[in-house]
C-alpha cells in the first residue's frame, strides 16, 4: 500500500532534489522504494530483520539518521513519540532538506499531518490505501518533536521512545519472573530481550553463569546496556528468529512478540518457539509468557517432549517446556 503513495505522491507533486543523498528512514521489509534513485538512497533502520532485508538487496543501511540528506521520506511506526523524533531529528540533521512523510492511518500519519499544517500552513499532502504521504521543507518547528535521551523511569530502568512497554514493566514479564525457579544453573537466554528486564531480574538466580540477550530492535538493546551490567551478560542485535548461538543454552527465557504491525500474528510466537529449541542443549528448559488467547500449546508440543503450564492470570499464562524434539 506504501508502494502507492509514495509512487502516487511521485506522480502528483512531489518533486525531489535532482542531486544529493536520499535518505528513507525506517522503511519495514518489503517497502517499495518507488522510482527513487537507487544509487542515491540511504536506508536508515533500526530492527535488525528489515535492515538485513535492505542490506540483501544491495542498498547502504545504517542504523543511525543520515546527515546532510537532500530529501528524507520518513515511513511512520506505530510509535507517535518515535514518529515525531523521527520528524524532528530529520529537520534538524538536514536542513534545507526536504522531509517526506509516508504512512498508515492506523499508525497515526493523520495526528502528524494536521500538526504538521498546524505549524506550517499549507502543506501538499496525497492520500491512499488507507494512508497518506506528505512532504514540506525541513523546518525548526518541530524541535519540540525531539524525544529526550533515554532515561530511567519510574520503575527504575532506562528506556526511550520506540521499545515496547516504554513507560511501565510489562505485565506479563513481571508474570513470567515470579514463575522461574531461584536456581537455573548454566548459560541463559533471553530470546526478544527489549530493555533487559527478564535479563536485570534473572541474574540474580543461583547458578547462572552466563546470559546473553539477544534483540533485534537497536533502541531498545542500547537500553538493555544500561539496565544489565553483569559481566555475564552478552549483547546480540539480531533476528531472534534466526539467531544461532556458538554454544548451546542451557536455558531461554521469552516474552515474544504478537504483533506484525496492528494484527496479532501467533506465528511470530511459533517462530520464537522453534528457535528456542534449536538453541538449547538435549536437557535444556524454555520458559514462556505469553497472551491467554495465543494457540502457542501445540507448536510447544511439538518442538519439546514435555510442555507444562506453570501460572496464569487474567491475561497471560506461564509454559515451562523441556528437552527439545530434535
């Protein structure tokens, strides 16, 4: 759908610069750059699936924001507060530039679009597929768009705009932590690892002696830094999916994911379930959150030979699972 109208926006007045970096911030996998200049494209992406999707295809991908671009297209998440530091980061990296907004109206691109008007006038906008593209002069207005540095909050942990339960521990990891057994002897896993929450609680089990954490969203991992200190601790910016590690875990701990965009996709669940159980030794344990209503009981059977659930409440449930089918 983003295919056409960033093409549609191409055809009805959106006019790039002829020369100078193009620089496309956070386009997911699959994003089509429409008659963009390839030779002349940035991509800028944070999570580690889409940007080894881009890097496959052949274009330079960073995680961090280009400077200096000519035209920056912004593809909105679903996080308004990234969204908006994406906006205003771009303004102020590349000013003179030219800022291209493109997104769905499920993530909110309307909000910024009629804040966008607010500050500037008009602003020269095309609509389709249940979304909209627009596009004006990068412009100081929207420094207060900026989100500040990541920061600890409340509930005593750094986090920033864009990681999953920013602002509050996720209910269902704080289910899964009172659940693990006080002594989880040998090399731990937290598969998804976010801010490093399971990974901060966990460490401090008996006979631990190594974790590693592996994330694939960056701004969250950098978050995960600050939160874990143990010199056990191993950080790995990857797709957890397809993550092998050197040597085999003797644990994995996990609060997947359940979203593609705004849908509940039980197989990103399934997906994690499986590569648990390609990481762990012939003995080794999974322990798992998840949402109540996810059907995730028959892909555990079928990865492990014994499948238990430990704990519920009115919203998650608590599998342990043991010694991989393999």
């Amino acid at each position: 759908m983003s295919v056409s109208r960033l093409n549609t926006a191409l055809e009805g007045g959106l006019i790039l610069p002829d020369e100078g970096q193009i620089a496309v911030l956070r386009p997911p996998a699959g994003y089509d750059l429409g008659e963009l200049p390839r030779d002349r494209v940035q991509v800028s992406q944070g999570f580690r699936p889409d940007l080894d999707y881009w890097t496959a295809a052949g274009l330079p991908v960073s995680a961090d924001l280009p400077a200096g671009a000519a035209a920056t297209i912004i593809v909105v998440p679903r996080a308004k507060a990234l969204a908006r530091d994406m906006v205003a980061r771009a303004c102020a990296l590349s000013p003179g530039g030219l800022i291209v907004v493109d997104g769905n109206k499920t993530d909110g691109v309307d909000s910024l679009f009629k804040e966008a008007r607010k500050r500037l006038g008009d602003v020269a906008s095309v609509t389709k597929a249940h979304g909209r593209c627009f596009w004006f002069p990068a412009s100081d207005a929207f420094a207060d768009w900026a989100a500040p540095a990541p920061a600890r909050g409340a509930h005593g942990f750094v986090t920033t705009a864009g990681v999953f339960s920013d602002g509050t521990v996720d209910r269902g990891s704080a289910l899964l932590v009172e659940n693990l057994p006080p002594k989880m002897k040998g090399r731990v896993c937290d598969l998804g690892a976010g801010w490093g929450y399971l990974s901060a609680q966990v460490l401090d089990r008996a006979g631990i002696t190594a974790l590693e954490l592996i994330e694939a969203e960056v701004l969250a991992l950098e978050c995960a830094r600050q939160n874990v200190k143990d010199p056990r601790a191993v950080f790995h910016w990857a797709d957890a999916t397809t993550f092998r590690p050197a040597t085999p875990f003797d644990h994995v701990i996990c609060n997947p994911p359940f979203h593609a965009g705004r849908a509940a996709d039980p197989a990103l669940g399934k997906a994690f379930i499986a590569a648990a159980a390609d990481m762990l030794t012939p003995r080794g344990d999974l322990w798992l959150v998840a949402n109540r209503q996810l059907p995730y009981e028959a892909p555990l059977r079928a990865a492990f030979r014994e499948v238990v659930q430990i704990a519920q409440d009115g919203a998650f449930k608590v599998f342990h699972a043991s010694r991989p089918a393999r």
